[in-house]
C-alpha cells in the first residue's frame, strides 16, 4: 500500500434551493393567498476519523468533494428536501489546515471525532414568507445561498506513543521488527525505510503501546534535506523519543549530535520530548577495539538521559530498556492532579 501523509484538496458544501412563487389555487378557497415554500439547506462537508485508514492514499486521485444541492421550494407551503451532507473519512491524526492562509482549521486525533469544515446554504424563501398586511400578493421569492468552498490541506501525524530515531541503517526497522508483529523492509545499506512503521509492542500487563520508525532523518532534515522534513511530523504526537545510535560509527557522539540538532532546528517541542539512547548492533562491534561501556558513559554525560547498549538483532539488553520505557509512559500518563496530591 502506498503511503501518502500529505494531500491538498477542495471541498464545496452544496447549494440552497431557491424558494418559489406559487399561490393557493383550492375549490372554496377564494384569494387563497401565497403559498410558495422554500428552498432546502444545502449539504455541508464533514471530516469523519476512523480507525481503518492509515494513509491519505484516497485522496491522491480525487481531489473534489461536493455536498448535495438542496431541492426547491414547493406549493402548499412546502420546504424543498434538504441536501445529504457529504461525509469524507480521514484517518485518525490528520490536521486539516487552509491551504491558502496555512491555519489550522482541525486535528482529529481520536476515533469517530467529526469536523463540519464547510456548510452548506441557506434555502431560499417562498412568496409565503414575504405575506404581510402592506403586500398581500407577494410576488417574489429568493435563490438559495452558494455554499461555503475552501481548498485544503490535510497532514497525516502517525499516532503513536514511542518514536525510534535515528540516522538511517541505524538498526530502527530492525528494532521493530524484535519488538512488534511489524515486518518493514530491511537492509544492510541507508534509507530502506521509506516510510513510516508502526508497531504494538505489548507491556507486561498485556496492553498495546504504539511505537513508530521514523525514517530519513540526516544532517538538514529539518531545513528541507532528504525524506526527513516530510516525517518529523510524524514525531510529534509521540511522547517519547527513543534515540539509536549504532554502535558500529566511527563516531557515535557526532551521530547523537546530528539527529538532535535537527529536533532542535524543527522546533515544535520535540527537543524537550523525554528521550532515551540506545547503542544498537553491539553484536558486530569489536570488542576489543570498541569500548563500550565508555561510549555509553560519554553519551550519557551529553544527554543525562539513560543509555542503553542493545542488539535488535539478538535481543540483547532490550527488557531493560523496555521497563525504562514503560516507566516513564506510566509517569507521563498520571494526571496532573494526581502527580500534585501525591
């Protein structure tokens, strides 16, 4: 399936129906009056979240939604039917921003949230409703309003709770893979990836936590360089950044560097995401040219945050940075009032 995050489309809410002239025309019923009804509510656009999607691949080809025009008036007093709303499906954890002034209109971030972003017009009115003691033959009614149209931009931010980052061929497919039922694509050379993986990794008490992949992080990411301005975005709904780092570099703290200075250049907060660091493929280090231990102390002096040494490949040393995890999810989920009262 191919994974697109990012769209731009138009949307039209449908058009009112007009109101008409018509006047009573019934046996027994002298100058029976004005009688034209008017014009129904056009159909509006509403953005619908579900959980079944994970990509904007349906809007690639399609580009215009139309709610449904309304009908006209009728005799006899009669409304013309109201136009069906147009109901568009996006996948949970899209923004929908004007494309023209780049505002944020909406972000629906959880399941069955619903969003009118265009509404439909007004019905025009019959004759009957221009009645008065001053015109008692109106002969006049009015057109139904157009409806609201607005070009769109939609971005699709993965929802998960951990995200695994990295610079490319740093084992992040891999790690996935020995957590979670995901099966990316994996390869001994940069930017297999090509876009992002999620996975649910089951905690000890059997519930989910999502962690994504993020691909295409390098030095300039964040001005525009390579694939990885198109999927920092996706690192935003994450609460925890899990960093990895290869073991194998021939220098791991200048790759720590770049990756965090990138978070740092993109803003949004994401320097100050709670991060751990993983030195992964301890595997294929030499032991005897590389230490370690020390290369964990240097990074761990940079960052004050826990440094794991870890083989996705093996499973080496992945439950204890599993549990560091788990624990910093658990504190981050505690509502404020309770982290307060205790």
């Amino acid at each position: 399936m191919q994974f697109i995050d990012q769209v731009e489309i138009e949307v039209e809410a449908g058009k009112g129906g007009d109101g008409i002239v018509a006047f009573r025309r019934e046996k027994y019923v002298p100058a029976g009056g004005p009688s034209g009804g008017n014009g129904g509510r056009g159909g509006s656009v509403i953005f619908v979240a579900v959980e079944n999607l994970q990509t904007l691949l349906d809007f690639k080809y399609n580009h215009r939604f139309q709610g449904e025009n309304g009908a006209r008036g009728g005799p006899n007093n009669c409304t013309g039917a109201s136009g069906k709303d147009s109901i568009i499906e996006i996948p949970v954890g899209t923004a929908i921003y004007d494309a023209e002034t780049a505002e944020l209109i909406g972000d629906l971030t959880k399941p069955g949230q619903r969003l009118q972003i265009a509404q439909g017009g007004k019905g025009g009115l019959g004759n009957q409703h221009f009645l008065s003691n001053r015109n008692r033959v109106p002969e006049f009614c009015l057109p139904g309003l157009p409806g609201e149209i607005r070009q769109l931009r939609l971005e699709l931010k993965l929802l998960a709770e951990v995200g695994i980052i990295g610079l490319p061929n740093a084992g992040k497919s891999t790690l996935i893979s020995s957590l979670s039922a995901a099966r990316p694509k994996i390869a001994d050379y940069p930017f297999t990836t090509l876009i992002p993986n999620l996975g649910v990794v089951r905690k000890p008490t059997g519930d989910g936590t999502v962690f994504a992949d993020i691909p295409g992080l390098i030095e300039g990411a964040s001005q525009g360089a390579g694939l990885g301005h198109d999927f920092l975005r996706h690192i935003e709904r994450t609460r925890v950044l899990l960093h990895l780092i290869d073991a194998t570099s021939d220098d791991v703290v200048r790759d720590y560097h770049i990756i965090n200075r990138e978070l740092q250049d993109y803003g949004r907060g994401l320097a100050e995401r709670p991060q751990i660091l993983a030195l992964n493929k301890i595997d294929a280090v030499d032991r005897e040219t590389v230490d370690l231990e020390e290369l964990a102390m240097q990074l761990n002096h940079l960052s004050h945050a826990r440094v794991f040494v870890i083989s996705a490949v093996t499973r080496n040393g992945l439950e204890p940075m599993l549990q560091e995890l788990w624990g910093i999810l658990d504190v981050l989920n505690v509502p404020e009032e309770e982290m307060v009262m205790s």
